[in-house]
C-alpha cells in the first residue's frame, strides 16, 4: 500500500460528509421495485445522484477538494462531469478555472463548462494525456489542481455517495459502483468500513477500459491504450496511485459490461423518468447482468442529459454573484426532465459515530 493508501480511511469520508454540506445536496435512495417489470426481483435500490448539484456525484469530490483552500485559479482534467463541478465552484468562489478535455468528450459538457465561465482546453490524445496538461498547467501557473479521482480530498469526498447510502439503508447487502477513474469506487470502499455488516462492493468497468480489473490481477497499475465507449465518462487509461492500493485491498468484484448493455440500462431509467446519462447507466447494467442478490444499491447520473445541461448553460448566462450570496450550484431538481415514477425511500436514523 502506499502512504496515501494507509493515511486515508473511512474517518475522511465523514469528515467530508460535514465539509460539503449546503454547497451539495443529499440524494435520495430511490426503491427500484418495479423497475424490470411486475415480476422482477425485489430489493434493488438507486442512488439518485442525477438529482445532484451538476447532475453527477463529481459536485462531492470537487467541493471536498476545493472547499476551505483559498485558490485564485484551479485547474482540472474532465470529460465533462468534473469540469462541471469544478467551473461551478469556481464561480461560487470567484476563482479563475481552467478545464482540460481529452479527444472524444462530449461538446454539449464543453459547452455547459463555458457557459459558468471557466475556459476549455482540448488536448489531443486520451485521459493521460488530459491529465498530463492539467499538472503541467497547475505547476506552471501556481493554480490549485483539482483532479478528477486521484486525490484523497476528491476520494473522500465521492465516498458520501456511500456513506448516504448506508445511513438510509444500513441492512445493505450489495453495492455495484461505476468505475472511471476510480475515485467513486474508492471513496465506496472507505464508506463501506462504516457497515455494521457485510457488504459486497462491486465495480462495473466499460468493457473496453477494464484498468482496474487488469491491475488488480497484475498487483499493480496498468495503463491501457485510449479507448472509446457510450460510457465516455468512464474512459480512464491507468488506475490512480492513491486509489489502487484502496480498491485493491477493500473491491470484492470488478466486473465489465458492454456499451448494449449499457444502453439498454439507460432506457429502462429513462422509462422511469430518471435522466441517466450512459455514464451513469452503468452501475445498473452490471447489477442486471450480475443479479439482484438481497438488498442491493447501485449509483446513477445524469449529467449528460439535455436538461442537467441546459440548466448548467441557463445557470452559467448570468453574472457571476457574489461569493458570499451565491446560488446553488445548479437549479433544484425541478429543472430535470419529467418525474421519476420511484419511490423515495424514507431515511431511518444514521450511522452512529461508535461505528467509525
């Protein structure tokens, strides 16, 4: 393990929980019964992060990361979702953002980026080569790098998702985890050491970018050539170094799902009336594909959806505010397409601080 593997643990995750309140919503657990028809299994329970600040769960990890440390300018590496999060808080706080985009992300989230005032490079190549120009710019600029996933601040701060999760639902059997640059899945590992029982974490990886499935049996980071697949915020190339040793000791699964399987996941959401983008599709598909076994959680998205991005571009055409009487960092869910037809779940009483 590495040293940033040992410092970090499920004490940081709570710790962000407290940080991040007011600038990110709490999400709903939402009952998935239903969902596969009158006859299918029982149980199954969605993680409603399309009905997050920006439409993705990125809005927890960049306001950990940025939250508390004055930054006159910040710099990130995104497909879209990141950047989002990023050029929102940037202009919450008044700071310059510069967002690095890879060959192949999706222009509407170039767009929506632009529209909060924060600048867009694109970058020839994949994620490394984004990545690479995003550290190259920090150091040479002095401004606060704010990666994506390989960052304790950013890992604990997606572990919420998790920790959400268990305080509504703490007789969790399962959890299946989107897996792009691994910061979710990690932050869900942390999270996880706070159950009071058993649980099954698993990470669906996009078929064609299986990084942490191929280091994981190597026992070390593996970079894979660039690749594409619907699922294009989920492209990550090599496992990150805080992150490996986490997903290494913690994951019970890493399973992989084709971009068919992906879409067909997103059109039963969408059928329901959750927005989900294919990113954040994904989760479901590995659940479908592996089965509902007890009560089981899977993670969703929407940031990709026309109206999660035509609220960021609305949102991005006013004057920036004032820091400190600042909006939300995108409008309330009413501003996402039509209503879910599921059920939200009730929150029972949460994790005691005895369980850390």
């Amino acid at each position: 393990m590495t040293a940033a593997g040992v410092r970090l643990a499920a004490a940081e995750v709570r710790a962000a929980a407290e940080r991040i309140r007011g600038p990110v919503r709490r999400t709903p657990l939402l009952s998935g019964d239903g969902l596969l028809g009158p006859s299918g299994p029982s149980g199954l329970l969605l993680k409603a992060e399309h009905l997050q600040r920006g439409g993705s769960f990125k809005a927890r990890g960049a306001a950990n990361a940025m939250l508390g440390r004055a930054a006159r300018a910040v710099v990130a590496g995104s497909s879209g979702n990141h950047g989002i999060a990023v050029a929102a808080l940037a202009r919450r706080t008044g700071a310059e953002a510069t967002v690095v985009m890879a060959a192949g992300a999706g222009r509407a989230k170039a767009d929506a980026i632009r529209a909060l005032g924060a600048r867009v490079l694109a970058v020839e190549g994949g994620v490394a080569a984004r990545d690479l120009l995003a550290r190259q710019l920090a150091a040479g600029t002095g401004a606060l790098l704010v990666p994506s996933s390989d960052d304790e601040h950013v890992v604990a701060g997606q572990g919420t998702v998790a920790l959400e999760i268990l305080e509504d639902e703490p007789d969790l059997d399962v959890l299946f985890v989107p897996v792009g640059g691994g910061g979710l899945l990690a932050g869900s590992c942390l999270a996880a050491d706070l159950a009071g029982r058993p649980l099954r974490i698993i990470g669906v990886e996009p078929r064609q970018t299986r990084r942490y499935a191929v280091s994981v049996a190597a026992g070390r980071p593996v970079e894979l050539p660039a690749s594409r697949t619907v699922a294009d915020g989920l492209r990550g190339q090599r496992p990150g170094e805080v992150i490996f040793p986490i997903v290494q000791r913690r994951v019970d699964e890493l399973i992989a799902v084709d971009d068919e399987e992906v879409l067909a996941a997103m059109e039963l959401l969408n059928r329901a009336g959750v927005p989900a983008e294919p990113s954040g599709s994904v989760a479901l598909a590995g659940a479908l594909q592996y089965g509902v076994r007890g009560r089981t959680a899977v993670v969703i998205s929407g940031g990709n959806s026309p109206s999660a991005l035509a609220a960021m571009r609305a949102a991005g055409s006013a004057t920036a505010p004032d820091p400190r009487s600042a909006p939300p960092l995108v409008p309330s869910p009413a501003a996402f397409s039509r209503p879910s037809s599921l059920s939200v779940l009730p929150s029972p009483s949460t994790l005691s601080k005895e369980s850390l």
